[in-house]
C-alpha cells in the first residue's frame, strides 16, 4: 500500500522564490524488445516510449524547473526509433524551458548514453549542480553495482542556506518503507549508505533513488534523512502488481522541500 501524503523537510532559512523539479526514474525506454517469456503477463504489451512522453508531457505542462531523471532512461536493448523518441521527447521539453538532468543507470548502455550527452539534457553523475540562485544543490551519483561510483558529495559551504539533494541509481540500504518495512534487503550489491549518512544527515535534505522497481517513500533505518524511490513510469515490476507508475513533484520554498506523488494515468 502505498501513501499518496505529502511530507516536507524544513529548514531554517531565507525566504526564496519557489523551484519545482518534476523527478522520475526507470523510464526503460526499450523495453518492448525484451522476450515476451521474460515480463510479467501485465508488462508484456507496454511500450514505455509512451510513457516517457507523457512524463515529459507532465513537465511542460506544470512548467517546473527542471526535470531529474534517477537513471535507466534506456532499456539495455534499443533502437534508433527509442534513441530518436527521446532525444525529440527532451528536444521538446528544453526548449519548453525545462532543462533536464539525469545520472546513469545499470541499463544505460554506450548507444543510450550517446544519444544523452549529443543532446541538451546535462550528466550529473559525480557532479553537484546549483539550480535557482543557489536555492538547490543536485548532487548524481551514477549506478555504482553497491558501491559508490564517485565520491559522494561533501557538506555545503553555504551554512545550510540550500535545499541538498542526492539523486543515485543503486538498492540504498538499509532502506525501510514508511511502516518501517525493509525493501529488498536480500540485494547483494546494495549501497549502504549508513557511514555516508553519519557525517551528511545533518545538511543533506532528501535522497533520490531509482534502480527498484516499486516505487515508495522510505528512509535509511535509524535516520531521518527522506528517501523517494521512484519507482518506474510503467507497470514493469516482475515482484508486484502494487507499483504505481509514478512521477515525483519537489517544490523548494524558502528552504522546505515539498514533495508529492503524482501518479501516470
């Protein structure tokens, strides 16, 4: 079951104008390739082309920000059709004014990877990136196979004035739903992000993962630090039927982070 709440980390600081950045994951575009014999009966006539394009449609119609992407924005087999769908797809949204930022996931092969970087959209993998006036800081961490693919990133030298967030693509662990619940705690090649969170919960506002394919609201066990898992845009979860396809809002205002579920139709 999951909650549709809204939940919010407060800050003290400045008042500053708000920024919205609609936030995603597993977009799996190619998808459709995969043999019928390996996709759950429900995921076997899905063709995730569509569903990147109404979340990008999401994007410009909210006008937001910017768009984050938690990875896998291509599925590990694709065409020149999916390469060509989304480079036209985020050539749209770009020049709607909503750029787009993404990290790489375990499925992004070379020829997806490619076609990201001939394109607007901007690799944040091991880079932190400073979005409205200094009011977010975006950290990336590409998909690292349990470890960390680059150093994470290191507290702020602006006392605390923005709103920190950490996008990566890996199964964070210890990670608990919002009853306590773990998720997936049986992945061998699990992050865990405890010793990084000893040091960084005390700036650091809100961490976003893709990779798990059910999406929730979780948190690391015995820290306080949010935890979106995206989730993806399809119905693609071999484990469950209960994942909704999902996109994310995040509104920053004067320091609190806002954030809303926003199911794809």
């Amino acid at each position: 079951m999951h909650s549709n709440a809204d939940f919010a980390v407060e800050r003290v600081t400045p008042e500053s104008d708000r920024l919205r950045l609609l936030v995603l994951g597993d977009t799996h575009v190619g998808y459709r390739h995969r043999a019928s014999n390996t996709k759950p009966p429900w995921a076997r006539e899905v063709d995730n082309r569509q569903t990147f394009s109404r979340s990008l449609a999401r994007a410009r119609g909210l006008d937001v920000d910017a768009v984050v992407h938690a990875g896998d924005v291509f599925d590990h087999e694709i065409t020149q059709n999916d390469r060509d769908h989304v480079r036209e797809e985020i050539r749209r949204t770009h020049e709607a004014g909503v750029p787009l930022y993404y990290i790489h996931g375990n499925h992004d092969n070379e020829a997806g990877n490619r076609t990201l970087r001939q394109g607007p959209e901007i690799h944040i993998g091991g880079e932190t990136v400073v979005l409205g006036d200094g009011a977010v800081r975006l950290s990336g961490l590409d998909y690292g196979a349990g470890g960390f693919s680059s150093p994470p990133p290191e507290k702020p030298g602006d006392d605390g004035e923005s709103v920190s967030i950490l996008v990566l693509h890996d199964t964070p662990y210890p990670a608990v739903d919002e009853n306590g619940s773990p998720i997936h705690r049986t992945d061998p090649n699990h992050l865990d992000l405890r010793e990084f969170l000893d040091s960084a919960e005390g700036w650091l506002d809100l961490i976003v993962s893709g990779h798990l394919h059910v999406g929730s609201r979780a948190s690391i066990a015995g820290y306080e630090t949010p935890l979106i898992i995206t989730g993806p845009t399809a119905e693609i979860s071999t484990s469950t039927r209960e994942n909704v396809p999902s996109t994310w809002l995040v509104t920053v205002l004067g320091g609190e982070a806002q954030v809303e579920r926003q199911r794809l139709g």
